[in-house]
C-alpha cells in the first residue's frame, strides 16, 4: 500500500529534507509551504498523515488543527506535529495528533514517527 502524506512546513530545507526522504521510501507526497495551502491540499489529496509544522506565516499549525477538527472531510486525518519549540497550547485537545517530533529531527527519529504516526490510525 502507498501511504499519501501531506507535509505543511515554511522552511524550505525542512521541507525538501522531509519530502525527498518520504518519496524515496515509496511514500506518496503533497507539499505546502504555508497553512492555508496546506488545507487545500488536505481536502483534496485526503492523505494518510498530515506532518506539520506550529509556526507558519500566514496561519499557525493551531489554526490548521482546529480548521481540521471543524471539517468532516480532514477530522479523521492523523498529524504528526514537528515543531522547533515545544506547543504553546494543549495538544490533547486535538485527538488526530497522534506522534510530536522536535526539530531539528534526524532521518531515523522522522521515519519512525510517520511509521508510528501510521501505525497509530
């Protein structure tokens, strides 16, 4: 099975660093470098995983889970937060999170959280 992973993430070395790895292990990738693309992409590509990252420019990681709790489409979804800092607000409070990682993340700490993160839904 090819698992569809949609990752929000405005830097654009983490971006590329996460996709490429993703891809080159057979995983089917949708990138968005700010929150409102990332949940157009999310409608309309209804991945397996949704990676992303808190602080975005135009809307916060926040915004982007609570859009998706909002929507029958995206609720269901599983996100695996990657954050340079830890969360601000109570993540429980979203129960599609599923996996957090701390960047700067290495290779091996990714692909065993989106394996997890799979895993978990």
């Amino acid at each position: 099975m090819v698992y569809s992973v949609v990752v929000i993430e405005d830097e654009v070395n983490i971006r590329l660093f996460v996709t490429a790895n993703l891809r080159a292990r057979g995983y089917s990738v949708f990138e968005a470098g700010t929150g409102t693309e990332g949940l157009e992409l999310i409608r309309s590509a209804r991945p397996d995983l949704l990676i992303l990252d808190m602080f975005l420019p135009d809307i916060s990681g926040w915004d982007v889970l609570q859009a998706m709790t909002e929507d029958d489409r995206m609720r269901a979804t599983p996100v695996l937060l990657m954050t340079a800092a830890l969360p601000s607000k109570d993540e429980s409070a979203y129960p599609n999170v599923v996996q957090r990682v701390v960047k700067p993340a290495s290779l091996t700490t990714l692909l065993s959280a989106v394996q997890a993160a799979l895993a978990a839904h």
